[in-house]
C-alpha cells in the first residue's frame, strides 16, 4: 500500500505560525457544531462520521475524492482518496481505505464493500490532514471528539476496551452486571430490534451485537445498534441496472 501524504500547510499562503494557528482556530470554531451532529457515539467516546470530516475539508477550501477502487483476489477492496485545494485543484494529502474478508464488510456484496473502502479512504485523508482541526476544537471547545474516523470503529466498538471495562479496576474482579434500561431506552432499543431484524441479515447481526454488548451500558448499545440499523438499510438499497447491464 502507498503510504498517506500530509501536506496540508502551505507555506506560500501562510507566513507565520501564529497566522496557522489563527486559521485552524477559527475553522475549529465555525465547523464544530456541524460535525458534532455527524458522529457515532461507542463506548463513551465520540467518532466523527465521513460528512464532518468532508466539513472540514470544506471550510479550508477542499474537495476530497476517492480516485481509484481496486478489488483483490481475496475479494478485499483497496480504495484510495485525495484532498485537493479547489483553487488550484493541488494534491494535499492522500490515503488508502481498506475493507477485507475477515470483518462484518466481508460478508457484503461487493458494491457495499467498494463503497465502505472508498468512504473510509476519506475520512482516513480528511484525519491525516485535518486531524488538527479535531485537537482544537476539543482544547478550545472541549468537544471531546476523537480522531480515528467512525467508519474505522468495527461494530459494537473496540473488543479490547469493552473487556477492560468489565473489569473492576479497584479489585481486580469481573463485573458481570447486566445494565438497567430506562422507559424510553427499553422502548428505543425494542424498535431499533424490530426494525432491524425486519432487513436481511439483521436478525443475526443483531443477535451478534447484543451478545457482544449485553453488558455494555444501555447508550453505547442503542448507539451501536442505530449505527448497524443505518448499514442494513444501506445494503438492503436497491440496486439500480442501467441499461447497459452494470449495476450503479
């Protein structure tokens, strides 16, 4: 794989540090109410989802693009994406998106992996660039979001920080303590159950998350299962035949 560019800062445009600084604070500033409605929010962390990484692309006067899709032998997909300044349409940073057969993605047809690779490549060149932009608005707006894209985050979260939370640190001990639903959360969990074991592959997939999850608190579960209800609906899109016999 080609390794991610980052060249975001352009010395011609900007002549001294504190007039860098000055332009990321003030992106910060103007983008982070939009990308705080564009995140995912898992194990009490909040990821941003490729639309507020594309905002803050935007607000540095950016396109970014993913040029090229290459499938493997394997049936894994390699996309690669470019930032570019729309001024001049100058390359300023790069990086690839990968999906392979040994995740949830493998298991989808493989215009939805081309898809997922070409979104992740992305939020992946937008993080290399803009990562920045993200300190910022958490030093100065104590947003508290992360820097590794949400399309990164495999469903359910990280495995190995929902086993360190099952564990008491004070003692050592396992907590095996299912947690309590509230009203509206019993009812919010039961409809987004409903709703997803109404796609295909929802009734497995979501039996899988709840088995993972069952211990997990009841906002990071509804949280996860909101996110894997957007992705079946997603893949249970119809595909489109143009005439000439390729799907779109």
């Amino acid at each position: 794989m080609n390794e991610p560019t980052n060249t975001i800062m352009d010395p011609t445009q900007q002549s001294s540090p504190q007039q860098v600084m000055a332009m990321v604070s003030s992106v910060a500033r103007a983008t982070k109410s939009l990308v705080g409605s564009a995140i995912i929010s898992l194990q009490g962390k909040k990821y941003i989802k490729v639309e507020g990484w594309q905002a803050i692309a935007a607000a540095h006067g950016c396109t970014v693009t993913a040029d090229t899709v290459t499938a493997q032998d394997d049936g894994a997909v390699i996309a690669t994406a470019f930032v570019r300044r729309l001024r001049d349409n100058a390359t300023l940073g790069s990086a690839e998106g990968y999906v392979g057969m040994d995740e949830v993605w493998g298991k989808r047809p493989i215009y939805a992996r081309r898809a997922m690779a070409q979104t992740r490549a992305i939020s992946r060149a937008c993080r290399n660039a803009f990562a920045h932009v993200v300190v910022a608005m958490n030093s100065e707006h104590a947003t508290g979001f992360e820097t590794t894209p949400a399309e990164e985050v495999p469903e359910g979260g990280f495995p190995e920080r929902r086993a360190a939370e099952k564990v008491a640190t004070t003692t050592g001990e396992v907590v095996n303590k299912k947690p309590s639903y509230s009203a509206d959360q019993k009812i919010e969990a039961g409809r987004l159950r409903s709703e997803c074991m109404a796609l295909k592959g929802g009734e497995e997939r979501f039996g899988a998350l709840w088995k993972r999850m069952s211990y997990d608190s009841a906002t990071d579960f509804i949280d996860a299962a909101s996110k894997l209800l957007r992705d079946l609906q997603e893949e249970n899109e119809p595909v489109v035949i143009e005439g000439d016999g390729n799907a779109v």
